[in-house]
C-alpha cells in the first residue's frame, strides 16, 4: 500500500501502521487534553494529499489553510456575522491518497483523539463511504467540499442508512453526520446530459460512450447518464476500466469504430482523462470528449477542445473572493480553483463549533447539530449557502461546463 505523507506548515508527521499521517496545521504538536476545548479548537483538514489527485487534493488543504489563517486572525470572511465571537481553530492534516482504505485507518485515527470536533472531508465519494461510518460511530460530523455521490445524503439508500436513518413518512430518525458544501452527481449527470443533447447536438440513433473507473464516485454517475440517454433514444456503450489502468487503447479504437459522438469519462483522475483523450485522438476519433468534475485539474488535462463538468467554479472570476485568491497564490502559488469549495466547508465547521462554544463548554454532539443550522449570507463561491435536513446544501453553486482552450486554459461556457 503507497506511503501516505502530510506535510504540516513545519514538520512531516508519521503516523499509523500503514503510515496515514496526521499532523498540525502549525509547527506545534496538539496535546490530548480531558475534553474538547473552547480555547482553541481542533478539527481535522483530511484530503489525497499524495497519489493520482494529489493537486486538487493539496489545493483543498491550502484553502482550508487560507480559512483557518483568516479566521483566526479575524479577517472579514463572507457570511461571517460581524458580530460573531469566534473559537479559534487548530487543525490536524491527513493525507487519505483516494484510497477508502486508507481513509478507514484515518477515520479511526481522528475518531480517536479526543479533544477532535469536527473533520473537513472526506474529498472523495468512496472514502465517505468508507471511512464516514466509523466518524460517525465516534460522533464526529463532517462536512466535504467535493464529495458528490448522490447516496450519501440519501437516508433511503444503503449509504445513506448507514450514516442516518429515516422512517416511513421521510423523517429523519438519527442525526445527520455528512454533510456538504457542493451539488450532488444526480444534478450532475442530468445537467451534463441535457448540455450533450442540446449544446453537442447528441440525438436519437447517436451513439454515446460513457466510461467509468469501476469505484464509488464515477459508477451511480455514469449509470445515471446511461439511463437518461437511453431514455431519449440515444445509443449507449456503457464501459468500465479501473482507474490504475491507464492504456485506453481498446476504448479508442471500440469508439472510434462505432463512431462515437461523443465519449464520457467519468474519474477522480485527471491525467487519466489526458491519457484517454490523446489515444482517442491517435486513432482518429474527431467526436466530442466529456470529462466529469473529477477530472477538472488544469494542470493534468490540458486537451484543447474537451469539455468538462465541475462545481469548481473559476474562483478567480468571483468577485467577492478576489482578496482571498490574492493571499493564497502569494502564499501557495496558483490554485486549480477545484479547493475553494473546502474554504466554505471548513467555514461551516467554524461557525458550527463557535456556536457550541458559546457557553464556553463544547461537545461533538452540539457542534454536529450547530453546523447543521449553519446559514451563510454569502461565502467565497458567491452564492449563500445553508443545509437542508438531508446534509446538502441549499443555495450554492450548480455545476457549470468548461471547454478547454487552444493554451490549455478552462473557460467557462456554461454558468451553473
């Protein structure tokens, strides 16, 4: 199993039997004490800090960074009531890799430690399904900036049951642990299909590729999308083809044959989809290649002319997160857009453990069901956000089309 690393502002710490290491987010180590703690309270920054995603992962971590630097040196932060006391945060950092294994060891590392409140996480859909279950038999709640399988806010599916109940008449009948900040696959899958049906000219007798990556984000999605074209007539080539298998060359040659209009790939990898796209290109194909959210990384795929799907809004097209993009590229270098959604999720966690501490005692209890009622007039993504009572968001952003440019560049053609 790969050497998961997480490197803290200072130090490199190693720490379990398969090495999922967890450390601060400054150079001091964080004491157990009796109890959660008021003073400064600690929460967990958790994300694939090293393997296949490992940009838009350490993007999710430096935004998380950026939040808690801010937060706690008071700056002004959208949907931050001026008049809010705020409990200062320390963060411990776990690399999870993509890996659900890994991030089961994590989540039993963080459930652990006592004085834990709350955990930004898990990045990927199959590390909630995972590792979501053992935060939640340890009370902890948490919230993700980029997890969008439909099934985890869904109480009457099996991931859902696990992490909430509901009886007969959709009540919900155990608290709500997961939450997030991001639009789920369901609203994916429809928006990408309707923009390939009326902006790609896909129609009935056409023929679709759709390909996923055989794990627990990119499966219910591409079957979804699947299922809608099939409705509308459209000719569906379902594939699947694990993410550690990189040569696409029987995909190609199968699309290009039956002369595909276009092909989907649905990943978390987005070299993945460079690999894919520049094969389908070497054996001739000239159809159009649609990759979904997990695969928006303007440093991995870089094909002129693909399309992709994403929630990652160009954050440096907001207006109201200008100064804060100014702080983190100075500080981190350029971001891939793709963590600015986590800023908001660890957002969520600070206002949801100030709240609890607002008697000065605290419990993860309380700061579950504080970050519950959470509402933020605005946020950095531009959009207000709140939860409803399943763990998604209301309000927030949809999720937009972007068209890679002749230079690489992601623009955006359609606004979610």
């Amino acid at each position: 199993m790969r050497k998961a690393i997480v490197v803290a502002v200072s130090a490199v710490t190693a720490a379990s039997a398969i090495a999922a290491s967890v450390a601060t987010a400054d150079s001091a180590r964080v004491a157990s004490p009796a109890a959660p703690s008021c003073k400064q309270a600690l929460i967990a920054l958790t994300g694939p800090y090293t393997g296949p995603a490992g940009t838009a992962g350490l993007d999710q971590r430096n935004w998380g960074r950026i939040f808690i630097s801010d937060w706690n040196a008071g700056q002004a932060i959208p949907g931050v009531p001026k008049g809010l006391k705020r409990t200062k945060l320390k963060a411990l950092e776990a690399d999870t890799a993509l890996n659900p294994q890994l991030a089961a060891t994590v989540a039993v590392q963080l459930r652990s430690n006592k004085d834990l409140l709350a955990v930004n996480g898990f990045s990927g859909s199959q590390e909630n399904v995972a590792g979501g279950p053992i935060l939640k038999r340890g009370g902890v709640a948490f919230v993700s900036g980029s997890a969008t399988r439909a099934s985890l806010t869904d109480p009457t599916t099996p991931d859902g049951r696990v992490l909430k109940k509901q009886d007969a008449a959709g009540h919900i009948l155990a608290p709500v642990f997961f939450r997030r900040v991001v639009p789920h696959d369901n609203v994916q899958g429809r928006t990408d299909v309707t923009f390939m049906r009326q902006k790609l000219g896909v129609g009935s007798g056409d023929t679709v590729m759709l390909v996923d990556q055989a794990e627990a984000y990119s499966v219910p999605l591409i079957s979804l999308m699947t299922r809608l074209l099939d409705a509308a007539n459209v000719k569906t080539d379902r594939q699947s083809q694990p993410a550690a298998q990189t040569d696409f060359t029987s995909l190609a040659n199968r699309a290009v044959a039956q002369k595909a209009k276009v092909v989907v790939l649905g990943s978390q990898v987005a070299s993945n989809a460079q690999l894919f796209l520049q094969q389908l290109k070497s054996k001739g194909f000239t159809g159009a290649f649609f990759g979904t959210d997990g695969t928006f990384d303007s440093s991995q795929f870089t094909v002129p002319g693909a399309y992709i799907s994403s929630f990652s809004l160009d954050i440096h097209n907001v207006a109201v997160a200008k100064p804060f993009v100014t702080r983190f590229e100075k500080k981190y270098g350029k971001t891939i857009s793709f963590g600015a959604p986590s800023f908001v999720a660890v957002q969520a966690i600070a206002m949801g453990i100030s709240a609890a501490c607002a008697d000065g005692r605290v419990t993860r209890a309380e700061v579950r069901k504080e970050i519950g009622k959470v509402k933020m007039s605005n946020t950095l993504l531009g959009k207000p956000i709140a939860f409803d009572k399943f763990g998604d968001p209301i309000g927030g952003v949809g999720f937009s089309i972007f068209q890679i440019g002749s230079n690489g560049s992601y623009k955006e053609v359609q606004k979610g």
